[in-house]
C-alpha cells in the first residue's frame, strides 16, 4: 500500500519530517530524550543532535530541560515544540486524504509490481 511521507523545508539545511516529529512525540510521551531515542531505536546522542539540530534552527527551544525529579530531571516539549507537532500531523492528516485517491493506483501487483 502507498503510503504519503511529508518533509517541510524550513531552509537550505533545515526540514522536519517524519522522523524528528515522531522523536518530538516521544519526548512528550516519556519526558526524557535518552527514553525517547531508546524508543525509537536511536541512541541518545543521534536523539540529542536531532533535538539540537531543531532548536537551532527555530532559533527558539523545541524542547526544554526539566530540573528535579528522582532522576535529576527530564525533557518536555516547549510551547513551539508542541504546536510543531500539532501543525505537522495536521497537514500530514489533509495531505494524506487529498493525496488519497491518487496513491490507491500506485499500489504494487500482486508480483510486487
């Protein structure tokens, strides 16, 4: 089945896709990046240079340092990090249904073809 896949190009050597909006989308989830990379299969650093590599180019936190807690604190999504994350599945959700129609004929024979 053809599936959509979106990547927005914010700049020359700045986009967003699938990927850091799913690491986004963990943070959240387990408020931390090492648990979040550890869900996805990534490891902390890869998790870290992602979460850098966005904040960086927003100019402005995506994700934000949270102090205390048992472990010596965690992660959370800043205010920029969660709209990000909500415009993102949005167009993702109308892309896919406009897109819909016309990915059904692309689907592969049953040879795989």
């Amino acid at each position: 089945m053809a599936q959509l896949s979106i990547r927005i190009d914010l700049g020359p050597d700045f986009r967003i896709g699938p990927g850091k909006i799913a690491l986004l989308e963990m943070i959240a989830r387990h408020g931390s990046i090492s648990a979040a990379g550890r869900a996805l299969g990534m490891s902390y650093r890869r998790a870290w240079m992602l979460v850098e590599a966005m904040n960086t180019g927003f100019g402005r936190p995506v994700v934000e340092a949270q102090s205390g807690g048992r472990s010596g604190g965690g992660a959370r999504l800043s205010p920029l990090g969660a709209d990000l994350v909500a415009r993102y599945r949005a167009i993702e959700r109308e892309a896919t249904a406009a897109a819909a129609p016309f990915l059904d004929g692309l689907a592969p024979g049953p040879d795989g073809h």
